[in-house]
C-alpha cells in the first residue's frame, strides 16, 4: 500500500508543480498565449487553448506514468541489494 500512495502523491506533486509552470508562463509571457497578433505570420498556425492545455495534460500523463515506471525498478534494484546484503 505504500508503495501505491507514493506513487500517487508522486503523481499528483508533479501534476501541481507542472501546473504552477503553466500559470506562471501564461502570466509572465501574455505576448505569447494572448493572441494579440490578429495576422500570424504566414505559414505559422496556431493551436486552440483546449487542444494545447489537452495535448499538455496528456504528455504530463504519460511523463508521470514514465516516472513512475523509473522510480519502481530502481526501488527494485534497491530492494534486490538490500535482500541480497
């Protein structure tokens, strides 16, 4: 069970840290999320903020999976040499 909530709260840590990322970026470089730029450049296209904050979410997601899968073989390894001693 331990192994579970750390895991969790891991997760949910990352989630509000990356979240905090997101806010402070979006008040500190309005510029670039504004859309003040009623003429892109041409060529550049811009992504919806539901499709951005969607794609944001998944790849914090995944990261947090991949993390999570890292934390649990080394606990492993950990766990091998500690049986081991």
């Amino acid at each position: 069970m331990g192994g579970l909530l750390n895991a969790t709260l891991g997760n949910l840590t990352e989630l509000i840290i990356h979240s905090l990322g997101l806010v402070f970026s979006l008040k500190t470089h309005r510029e670039f999320f504004g859309g003040d730029d009623p003429h892109p450049d041409a060529g550049e296209s811009m992504l919806p903020a539901p499709v951005a904050l969607g794609t944001a979410a998944c790849l914090t997601v995944k990261g947090s999976e991949r993390l999570e899968t890292i934390c649990r073989s080394r606990e492993q390894i950990w766990i091998d040499d500690v049986s081991s001693s």
